[in-house]
C-alpha cells in the first residue's frame, strides 16, 4: 500500500460521494467522466479495498471502506484548503448564502461570524434559518451556497458531511409531572420538523397516546414551556438547558441525531470549508449550561 495518498485522488472520491454520480462529479472538478474514474480506480489501488459500489457501470453507493476513507479525505483536504487560503485567501471577495438549522443558531453563532468575518472581511455572509429539509432542497437548487442541517437515519450516507452525531432525547421540566400524564402533552415544532415526525412515530409505535400541547418555530419557546411542566419534547441532548432534565420513564427511546454540511456548487470554496470549519470547531465545544455535553464524531 502507498504511503502517501495523492490529493487530486481524494478529492475525486469525496466529489464522486457527494454527488453520487461520476458525471455530475466531472463537471464539479471540471474533468471528464473517464478521468474521474480512472483517478478513483488508481485510490482504490492505492488502498487495496474497493471504495465505491457499482452496478453495470453506474454508481450504487460507497462501501464501508470508502466511508471511512472519505471521513479521512474530508479532513486532509480540509486542512490543505484551509492552510492554502491562509496564504492565499486573504482578498478573496463575494457573498456567501448559509441556510441554518433553527438548532445551530442556539449554538455561539455570533463568534462564528466574528471569526469568518476577520478571516475573510471582504466575504459577505447571507444567513437564512429554516427546517432542514427545506435548506437541503435549496443548496440542491443552487438557492444556497451551503447549509447545516439535522438529519435522523441509522445507516452514514455520503450525502454531505456529518459534523457530528448526538443522542436525542426526551426533554421536560425539572420539577414538573407532565411526563405522567396521558395523553403525553408534547411540544413541537409545527409540521415539517424531523423531530416532531420521529417522536409521533415513536409514541404511536409504543402505544402510548399524546396530544399537542404547543407548537411553535423555536426552542426558545419550547424551553419555556417545558420549565414550566406543561409538556416534554424531543431534543437533542446538547440543548438540555438549565431547568430541563431528560425524561426516561415510560417514554420509547428515540433515535441519534446527526450534524451534517451540505454545499452547492461553491462547495470546493475554500471559504465554505473554512466556515464549515469554525462552525465545526465551536460546535463541539460544551454549552454554557447544565447538560450542555460534548456530543460526538461519527464514527
């Protein structure tokens, strides 16, 4: 096996990953199909196991080893844009559209931007707050440059990036009973929320009946009317803030929580990854609050 890993050939696996076509990576790097998969053909060479999956020439997916290289290209290409644009970068001008998680903006946004805007002053940031699955369409339309967005799935997928991989749990007032009571009084998002889907799911799937207690557009007002007992509500286990605790009893376990970067066009940027980043790197960091933990890296 070779002892180093070429560049251009990681970066044709994580383009093929991502887009999940030969072609569609081609046009991304700006090279032809067949080069795509000669430099593909030459990585797995290089590595002796077979990285992605094929049928009758088209693509089908990505083995377990190529999840796991592509885990290492991410990074190694990462630090190599990031230690290039440090050099090289510093005058870069344009506008960059981010689409958020309601979930991200309760992490420390405001250093994020201080530190992206001192990296790069002449880069100017658009940032858009959504439900996840409306911020995936729009990067795919090429409305958005990027977007961190939650995802819920029990198998990896190569489609984007996972930042990070938490457990969700079921959250409620740390002196209140509503835990007991049923119907289960919930408080969720309104329609179109992945959280609010997989908790009805598993309430239903466990027989335990429920009723909508308060619907909303942000954890700030679900957090109020969890501390005040009125009802519990799937979260991930990072935004357990002070006066919430996690709630076990008799309630179903509920599914991990994954952090994923997705990115358009402009995905190859070093900007994007930059920003990707920071926002990598502050996400990790512990909250400010009781039960703020570390979550975790996929694996």
């Amino acid at each position: 096996m070779a002892r180093h890993l070429d560049m251009d050939l990681l970066r044709a696996l994580v383009a093929t990953a991502e887009a999940a076509s030969f072609s569609l990576a081609a046009t991304r790097l700006g090279r032809t199909q067949s080069a795509i998969s000669l430099q593909i053909k030459r990585l797995e060479e290089q590595v002796g196991k077979p990285l992605l999956v094929r049928s009758q020439g088209r693509l089908e997916g990505v083995t377990e080893e190529g999840l796991l290289l592509l885990d290492y290209a991410r990074r190694i290409l990462r630090l190599n844009d990031e230690a290039i644009g440090c050099f090289s970068e510093a005058d870069l001008a344009g506008s960059l559209r981010v689409g958020l998680a309601e979930e991200v903006m309760e992490r420390d946004l405001g250093s994020v931007v201080a530190e992206f805007h001192s990296a790069y002053p002449r880069v100017k940031l658009a940032l858009e707050c959504d439900l996840s699955a409306r911020l995936a369409a729009r990067v795919e339309a090429g409305e958005l440059d990027m977007a961190l967005i939650k995802r819920i799935g029990e198998r990896p997928t190569a489609v984007g990036r996972t930042l990070w991989r938490e457990p969700m749990v079921w959250a409620g007032g740390a002196h209140g009973s509503a835990v007991a009571e049923r119907p289960l009084p919930l408080a969720l998002f309104h329609e179109g929320c992945i959280f609010r889907v997989v908790a009805q799911a598993a309430l239903t799937q466990a027989g335990i009946p429920w009723r909508l207690a308060f619907a909303g557009h942000s954890h700030t007002g679900i957090r109020h009317v969890l501390r005040a007992g009125l009802a519990v509500s799937p979260l991930p286990l990072s935004l357990l803030g002070d006066g919430l605790q996690r709630q076990t009893e008799g309630l179903p376990p509920l599914p991990e929580v994954e952090w994923v970067a997705l990115t358009g066009a402009s995905g190859e940027w070093p900007a994007v990854q930059r920003l990707i980043a920071m926002f990598e790197a502050r996400l990790w960091q512990p909250l400010p609050w009781p039960g703020g933990g570390l979550p975790r890296v996929a694996a």
